[in-house]
C-alpha cells in the first residue's frame, strides 16, 4: 500500500554555526512513492518539522533533522490511512514519529548536495546517503528538492500477504522551500 516511508527521510540538509533557516511549511512537502500491483501509488505526511543550518559556502558545518509525525500519513483514502498506522505497517502507537538527522553535507557539483545521515523508521535506523537539488528562487528563498529510494523489508514495513501486493522498494521525496 502506498502508505509510507519517510518519508522519512529524507530532505534537504544543510548548515550548522550559520543561522537557522525558516520552513516554509505552505509550500514544502514530504511525500512517498510505492508500487501497489505494479502500480505506482503516491502518498505523504500532513506534519513534519524540518530544522535547517546552512551556509553555500561551508556545507561542512550543515545541521539538518527532519522528523515526521507518522500519524499524518495521507494515502489518499481512510482506510489506507488507518492500515498504515497499523502495528504491521508503521506501527504508529509504538513509533509515533521517523526521523532523519545528518551526520555530513557534501557538495557534489554546483547546486547539487549529498546529507549523509541516519534515518529511523520504526524503531529501526540505517545509514542513508540523500541526494539533493538546492536552488535559489527569485524572491530570495530556496528550494531543496531530492529523492530516496527505501526498502520497506529493512525498517519492518509490511510483510506477510502485502509482499505480494505492495513492491519492497519505495521512493520517499521531498520538496522543502527553504528562507535564509
């Protein structure tokens, strides 16, 4: 089902001795991909809070922490919601909240970053690597826009009789607009 991931996960890293950045919470977005009978489903999260430092110029001192509230899980329909915040699924009474926290921010090419980090799922963490684009805006913001791919079989998402319905691979994505 296409409820998950992190989601989690993903998002935008940057800075650390800079000033916090605001989030435009209107305009950002932290959704999830998955393939439900080879059919991709697209969902996301109602609440998240992305905290941000970060300086172009000294990616090294980036600070980023995304946590997502699980209970906001938006499939696109109530029953999916409420299976999803299921002990099979999310598990959303023992593990209320996923969390990524960047450990690194790495320049890759102008405008193109990699935040090395944890992320926890489910009372699981693993070591992710999260690609992303951060583009200045005309009116002064910035947009961080990025994907990762996540393995539901890792962090204990589905399983029994769902593995024959819902692919293990799903994509979570973010869309965060950033104001220095």
């Amino acid at each position: 089902m296409k409820r998950f991931l992190m989601g989690c996960l993903l998002l935008p890293c940057l800075p650390a001795l800079a000033q916090e950045w605001k989030v435009d919470d209107t305009k950002s977005r932290i959704g999830f991909v998955i393939r439900q009978m080879n059919v991709p489903v697209e969902g996301g999260f109602k609440r998240f809070t992305v905290r941000v430092q970060f300086d172009p110029a000294k990616v090294e001192n980036a600070r980023l922490r995304v946590d997502l509230d699980m209970a906001s899980i938006d499939t696109g329909s109530p029953d999916g919601d409420s299976e999803a915040r299921r002990p099979l699924w999310f598990d959303v009474a023992r593990y209320p909240r996923a969390t990524f926290e960047a450990k690194s921010v790495t320049k890759q090419a102008e405008g193109r970053y990699v935040a090395n980090g944890d992320l926890a799922i489910k009372g699981r963490t693993r070591a992710v690597a999260v690609p992303f684009v951060l583009v200045r805006q005309a009116n002064g913001a910035w947009l961080a826009e990025g994907k990762l791919p996540i393995s539901r079989a890792e962090f204990g998402i589905g399983g029994g009789d769902w593995n024959d319905v819902v692919a293990d691979q799903a994509e979570a994505r973010f869309r965060i607009w950033l104001i220095p």
